[in-house]
C-alpha cells in the first residue's frame, strides 16, 4: 500500500473515530431504600430535568426495577409535566426527558410515577452531556415526594431541595449523591455501551467509504490500461 493509500486510509479512520466518539454518559443507579427507612412506604418518585444552559439535553431512564415492591398505580401528587415521553410501568419500561422537543427550551421536565418502596431501587440513566460554558449547566436530578402532602423526603441536599441525587450536565465528577446518613445509600456505576453513531456520521462514512473505492477503482484502471503506443 503507498503513500497516499495510507493517508487516505488515516482520514477514514479519523472520521471514524469522530463519529463513534461516546457523546453520552450511561450510569446504573442503585438506591438503598432500607438504608432511608422508607421499605414499605409509598413515595412518588419525581424525575427531574431542569433546563439551565442554550445546549440541548435529554436524560434516559430504563431498566427499571424495585426489590421488594413494585410500581403501583396510585396517582402522583404532581402530574407529569414537559416533554416527557414513555411509561415505567409499560413494556419496554423507558422514559426520557429533553429541553427541546416538543416544547423547545422546556425549563421544567418532571416524569412521575408512585411506588411502593421495598430494600432496593434500580435503574440505568443515559444522559448527553452538553454544556454552553457561561452558563449554568443543566441538571437531572431525582426526588421522594409524599403523594398526600408534596412534601420531598428530606436529603443532605445543600441547595436545600431535598434530591437523592443530582447529575450536572457537563461537569466533571458527576453526579452528587445525598444521605441523611454517614452510609451511602445511593451507588452509581458506569455502564459501558458501545457508542452509537449519529445519522450524520454513518452519512459521512458512508461517503469516506465511497471516496476511496472510486479512487481506488480508478487507480486500478489506470495501471491496468496499456500505455499509448505511436
């Protein structure tokens, strides 16, 4: 392979590095619920993505799973409110949440769904994390919420708004986790997924890919074609 071969070759796979770049953060959150002293109660859980920054978001919960208990059918304090799309309780058990569709810088995004709270809940969240530096950053977060009063479970939340957890969009060493306790009762783990490629890039492979077999076509051609005899 000459020269050229290689260089072209390099540029196919630094566009291909671009487009299966992970653009996402993808966690399994476990939360303790006997460590909190609520097993057996019913809570609603609130999920919450708060648009703070002009770059787009979205935040993915699957995976879902409570031991112990179970999701129930009892109605929220709050209803669901902003672009949300998806039912926890309905295969395949997915919700996500964004700040651009179909209400465009939708500030407040709110999935909720009552449960009654066994020793353990779980769920994969996969968040983008796009951030507009000069700006605060979008934040995802969840909550406990009294489905007879409103009122949040009580956290070592230090802005006071009472969150199991918050996730800063953007920020390193996310997310923060708050117990009342010395104990965690929040676990987080990175989840590895293969990245996805965006419409965008399989397009622009697509044409890198067309690229080097037309000129390798016409090289072929070339070398085989006789040269012109007088």
């Amino acid at each position: 392979m000459g020269i050229n071969s290689l260089t072209r070759w390099g540029f196919l796979a630094a566009a291909l590095l671009l487009v299966f770049e992970v653009r996402a953060a993808s966690i399994r959150i476990d939360i303790n619920t006997s460590a909190l002293g609520v097993n057996g109660q019913n809570w609603d859980l609130a999920f919450d993505l708060i648009d703070g920054n002009p770059a787009s978001n979205s935040a993915t919960v699957s995976g879902f799973s409570i031991t112990g208990g179970s999701l129930t059918s009892t109605p929220t304090f709050s209803p669901t409110t902003g672009n949300v799309t998806g039912d926890l309780s309905v295969a395949p058990g997915v919700v996500t949440l964004n700040d651009f569709s179909p209400i465009p810088g939708s500030l407040f995004n709110e999935y909720g769904h009552n449960a009654n709270l066994g020793t353990l809940l779980s769920f994969v969240l996969d968040l983008t994390n796009n951030k507009t530096s000069g700006f605060d950053p979008d934040t995802f977060a969840l909550f406990l919420v009294n489905p007879t009063t409103g009122a949040t479970f009580p956290t070592a939340d230090p802005t006071g708004a009472d969150a199991l957890f918050l996730y800063s969009i953007g920020n390193a060493n996310q997310p923060a986790t708050f117990c009342l306790t010395t104990a965690p009762c929040v676990l987080v783990t990175p989840v590895v997924v293969a990245a996805a490629p965006e419409p965008a890039g399989l397009a622009l492979v697509g044409a890198a890919l067309l690229a080097l077999t037309i000129a390798r076509s016409r090289r072929r051609q070339f070398v085989s074609t006789p040269p012109f005899r007088t």
